[in-house]
C-alpha cells in the first residue's frame, strides 16, 4: 500500500518521496488536508534552503519537525487504511422482517430476561450490603510490598558490552527549550541495544534526568533503560550520554519513538522528552 512505501522512503531519509508516496493513500480522507499542509511546509522548506534564508541549523532542525510529522501521519494513515470502518461491507443488506415479528421477539425475549435477571438482581443487591459492611470495618493495614518502581527496567547481561553491534547512523536534531538534543547513532546487538545522544540544559536551571524509553515501531516492542536515571545537568551544560537497553529486535531495526523523563530544578513535577526518529542508513 502506498503508506508502507511512504514509510520505508521516510527511513530511507528520502522525504519527498515519502510525502508524494502518501498522497494516494489519504485522498478522499479526512487526513488529505493534514498531508496537503506538510507538502506545502516541506517546499517552503526547500524554497528558503535555495535562498539561504535559513542557517545550517535551523534547517536541519526544521527538516526533522517535518520527518516527525510526516511519521506520525503515516502511522495514522495506516490505522485508516486497515481499520474495518474505512472498508466497504461485503455482505449484503438482509431483508427486512415484518414490524409484528419484530414485537413479538421483543417480548417474548423480554419475558425471558425477567425470569433470569430478577433472581441474579437479588444476589447482586445481596452482595453489595455485604459490600457496604465490608467498608465500614476498620482496616487491617496491609503486610504486601509496594510495587518496585524499576520493574519495567531489566538488568543488562553481564557481557552486554561484549556483543557484536550493527551500528546505525540517526543525526537526529530537535527537542524542545528545556533539552534540546541530537541523537548520532544506534547500536543492535543480540542481546541489546545502546543509542548515542548529545543533551544541553536550556532551562536556566539544574535538570535531574529519569528513565529513557524506547518503542521499536517496525514490531511495537519496548525498553526501558536506567542509564540516564539520576543524572543531572547544569545549567548551559553540554553532554554526551551512551544509554543502553536490554533488547532484542528481530531483523534490521526501523524507526523509533523516545520518551524522557526529567525534572528542572525548582519546579513541581516531572516533564517529558518525546521524539520520534528513523534509520537512515547502515555504517561500515
């Protein structure tokens, strides 16, 4: 279908191509203006990179806002596509039963559940006096342990540094005004996966970094790595981290959608880093 040719232009890094690939799937569709839109922003795009209007940066920086984009409404293309509203019924209309018949079930289905539902409401109104009773009692307190906060984090393997990694090129550029962020490459192990990342504070304040989470969009698994939880960066600071995950992704990887959890000083609550980012290539 056009939205899975879209898709492999787009980790292929060629974005026009999967722009103009996804025309044909979303024509007719409530998602066609949404695609004209992006269209018209990535030949703005290409309009101010002819003219020099744009630096190197700023460029690459909206060329990824585009990628983005463009990622999410495919993905939305492709739950249009295969959901059973947007497909046609193919079984034909039934004849329709005279309105009598009709009464006449109704009734009789009616007389039915009254003699099965009236002994099923008396047992359910039974049970919720015992329910009631139950909450007036006092509380023992309970003896069971708190769930662990790290379950979803599993442990790397031993040798974890010892495998033979597939190394991808990303050069993903974006992030918001707290943690902008560049992504270099990502490693595929059997047994693992590491991602190389470049952060700096924006925010003016201190940042406590948290868990990094991963979602593989090629087989809609996860990971989550504890590499950056508990890292903190200064203000104006500039670093390079290397999370790991314990993961193994079947094949050559494709895209992926980031999550990260973080907490600026001084404020009230945790904030979160999302992104979305593809393989562009294979290095040697």
């Amino acid at each position: 279908m056009s939205y899975k040719a879209a898709k492999q232009h787009l980790i292929d890094g060629n974005t026009k191509a999967a722009i103009d690939a996804l025309g044909p799937a979303l024509e007719n569709t409530s998602l066609h203006d949404e695609w004209a839109m992006l269209r018209a922003r990535y030949r703005r795009m290409r309009e101010s990179e002819m003219k020099g209007t744009l630096s190197t940066q700023e460029l690459n920086l909206e060329h990824n806002r585009i990628n983005d984009a463009l990622f999410r409404l495919i993905d939305r293309a492709a739950t249009y596509v295969d959901s059973p509203a947007s497909k046609p019924a193919s079984e034909p209309a039934k004849k329709r039963r005279p309105s009598w018949l009709g009464w006449g079930i109704g009734l009789a289905v009616l007389a039915l559940l009254g003699f099965t539902l009236l002994p099923m409401l008396q047992r359910d109104r039974s049970a919720e006096k015992e329910a009631v009773a139950t909450e007036t009692r006092p509380k023992q307190p309970s003896r069971e342990k708190a769930p662990n906060s790290n379950s979803a984090v599993e442990a790397l393997p031993a040798d974890f540094d010892e495998q033979t990694f597939d190394r991808y090129l990303i050069r993903k550029i974006s992030g918001n005004r707290d943690l902008p962020f560049e992504i270099h490459t990502l490693g595929k192990g059997p047994k693992g996966v590491y991602m190389e990342i470049t952060l700096r504070n924006g925010a003016g304040q201190a940042i406590e970094l948290g868990k990094l989470e991963l979602l593989h969009t090629g087989d809609k698994s996860r990971a989550i790595s504890s590499t950056l939880d508990g890292e903190t960066l200064a203000a104006g600071q500039k670093q390079k981290y290397t999370p790991k995950f314990r993961w193994a992704i079947p094949g050559k990887p494709e895209g992926f959608r980031m999550q990260l959890e973080y907490k600026v000083n001084g404020t009230v609550g945790k904030r979160k880093l999302k992104t979305d980012f593809g393989i562009y290539r294979k290095m040697d």
